[in-house]
C-alpha cells in the first residue's frame, strides 16, 4: 500500500491551471503573528549544503533552524497541490446535495460568520486562504498526518496567503507564505526556513465535526463550494485505509513512537503552558466526557459519534464512524463545572444543564451560556509525538 501514495501526491497536482497558481495581492491587516521565545529547534549549520532544487525560491535557505536533511519531496512541485485563495462557498441546502451528514467538515467560526471546509475538498488542496468575519485566515489540512489546523495569516502587520511547497517534514505539510517565502511546519505553526525563523503563527479555534451537526447548528452558515476551478474527485479518497490499525505513514522519517499507541491512532491533543496531551479517541468514545485540568487549567474534552474517517474507505460518506471532539475551559465566571454524558448530549452535575458538542448551553439553568474553547488538534499519534515528544497520554484511569 506504501508505494502507492508518490503516485497519488503524483495526480493531486496534475491539471492544475498556471493562472491560479500565481500568489494573490495582500489583505488588510489584522493580528500579527506571534514570535516564539526561541525557536523549538537548534539553529542548524549554515554550511549545510541544499538538497534540492532551489531555482523557483527566493527563500533565503541561510536561515533555518532544522537540518535540511530532514525535509524529502512529497512528489508534486511548488504549489503543484494547489492552495484555495478564492474561495466560493455555497448555502447548507445546496451543499446537501453532494456531500452526506457523517461526512467530516473544519469548522471555523469568527464574529457570527460560521463556514464548514469539507475534507473531501481540503484532501486535495491542503490550503484555503480566506477571510472569515473580517479575519484573514488560511485554513490548512495535511492528509498524511490528519492535522487540520486553522491559522491567523496576518504576519508581521500584514496579510498573506500560504502555498504549498511540495515538501514534507516528518510526513507533515511543509507551506509557505507568498509575502517571504518562508517555509513553516503545518503542524506547528512554526517557521523553519527563511527571513521568519523564529515566529510561530498563531492557530485558532476551530473544529472537525460531522456536516449534520454543522447543518443543524448554522443552518444559516457557508460550506466550501466544489467549484473550486479545478477538477478533482472530491468525496472520493485517494488514501484509501492510510489510517488502518499498524498503518506506517507515508515517508515518515522521524522519531519513534511510543509503542502504547498505533502511529496512526486518532488523539486529542493540547499544548498548554509547555505541558501537551493527548487524549485517544478509543477511550473518548468509551467515556465521551473526560474532565481535566492540564497546567492549572480546568477543561473538559467531548465526543460525538456520527463523524466518518476521510481515510478509511474509497468514498468518504463510507469511512468508519471516529465521531468528533470538543475542547473547552469549563470554567464558567467563578464557577467550575463537572460534566457528565447525557444521551447524545451532555450534562454539567453542578446545574443539571445541557450543553451539545460547540459548548454551548442548550437548556437548563445555564442556557444561552458559551463554554470558552481551547486550541486543539485531532491528528494521528505520531504526528503529534514527532514534534511533541514530551506529550502526556490520558490513560482513562
């Protein structure tokens, strides 16, 4: 199965028109990106000598803080997987026609303005550059390692837009910006090579929720359009069974993983104050409800069947149920709440009200109340172990 992955990043570029490639002018700014203390890794060698091919950058490749060995080809060029910078979205209804309710969509949401991005679209663009309540964001996912992960793209006081720039890192999407042609690690957020090392893009809110629990949510909301300009199979999956059980990723070449999960088992994961966790998905779907308190902060993670895998089956509306996660601070004005499953829904034990999967309050004493939600990942173990290695795993004792 391995060997059939560098012929599918072969035909996610093919027929990519050369118009829509070009980098598109800057947006108004917004937040700056912010800049690490230092950067996670060790300045590397400026005498290393440069293993690919350099001609189409005007990255300075002097500055960097990893060793350039350990960036290979994914397969397709720069921007050879092209990046969304023109979005077009499509009402709920419309889209009910061509992509079905277990179907995995990101859900970002900013000052009332709440869009889906079907997976089944973002396997094949990796990046949608768009402005979502007035903020400038690029909304990213990598297949390979199932981070999907929402970005401010303002960067020092401007906006940007992100490609792709062919290149993998610990299997993980290695994206640029057009304004400096900075290489950045998706998974991350930080930047590796060029004029930027040193900052970290600031990751945002967002969710990987099913389109039935979008559609009853924001019945009023926007979803991706498949009139991308471009022609794919989107709803088909090109890495069919890429997240079975003993599965080794696709040019993986990084640390080991602990052997208590599967390098391709679904996580939870936070970062919070230096201190990361990752909570399996097997034992939410046992529990549904785990209350925690990672660096002195209260939390609490959810899950919710009905989500299908984008990777398991040819057609994604057949992928296996992994259901769909919520993160929040359950701390709610001076008081701490204790939640507990309550059918389909949850429960908190302090006010007996029930909240649904976006931390909201849907009836009780607390209705009308919104939990705040915690930056979190959904990935695979070993993408969130290459680069977090100190990561706590919840056991469910």
């Amino acid at each position: 199965m391995r060997k059939n992955f560098l012929f599918v990043f072969t035909i996610l570029c093919a027929c990519a028109p050369a118009a829509q490639l070009a980098p598109t002018p800057m947006s108004p700014a917004s937040a700056p990106a912010t800049a690490a203390p230092a950067p996670r890794i060790t300045i590397a060698p400026t005498d290393e000598r440069v293993p690919f091919n350099t001609a189409e950058w005007k990255t300075n490749f002097s500055k960097r803080t990893i060793p350039l060995g350990e960036i290979l080809s994914g397969g397709p060029p720069k921007d050879g997987i092209p990046a969304l910078d023109d979005p077009k979205f499509v009402s709920v209804s419309d889209a009910a026609k061509w992509i079905s309710d277990n179907e995995p969509v990101v859900l970002y949401q900013n000052n009332n303005d709440a869009r889906a991005y079907p997976l089944q679209i973002l396997m094949w663009h990796e990046i949608v550059n768009d402005t979502v309540g007035g903020k400038p964001v690029s909304i990213t996912f990598c297949p390979l390692c199932n981070t999907s992960i929402v970005f401010d793209r303002v960067i020092a006081g401007q906006a940007t837009t992100f490609g792709t720039t062919g290149k993998l890192r610990f299997s993980d999407l290695v994206m640029y910006d057009r304004a400096s042609e900075t290489w950045w690690q998706q998974a991350t957020g930080d930047a590796l090579i060029g004029e930027r090392v040193g900052m970290t893009l600031t990751m945002l809110s967002s969710q990987v929720i099913s389109f039935g629990d979008f559609k009853a949510r924001f019945s009023n909301g926007k979803v991706l359009s498949q009139d991308t300009g471009y022609g794919r199979s989107y709803g088909s999956n090109p890495y069919t069974a890429y997240d079975s059980p003993g599965n080794f990723p696709f040019l993986y070449r990084g640390p080991d993983t602990p052997k208590t999960l599967q390098m391709t088992d679904y996580v939870v994961t936070i970062l919070i104050e230096k201190i990361a966790k990752a909570y399996p998905y097997r034992v939410l779907a046992q529990k549904r409800v785990i209350n925690d308190t990672v660096a002195n902060q209260d939390l609490v993670v959810i899950w919710k069947g009905g989500t299908s895998s984008a990777l398991d089956a040819p057609a994604i509306s057949k992928g296996r149920d992994i259901g769909a996660t919520g993160v929040f601070n359950r701390k709610l004005g001076t008081r701490t709440l204790t939640f507990i499953a309550d059918g389909s829904a949850f429960k908190d034990q302090e006010t007996g009200s029930t909240w649904n999967l976006f931390g909201e309050a849907m009836d009780g004493a607390l209705k009308g109340s919104q939990l705040t939600p915690i930056v979190h990942g959904n990935h695979f173990w070993f993408a969130w172990f290459a680069f977090s290695p100190d990561t706590r795993v919840y056991e469910g004792k």
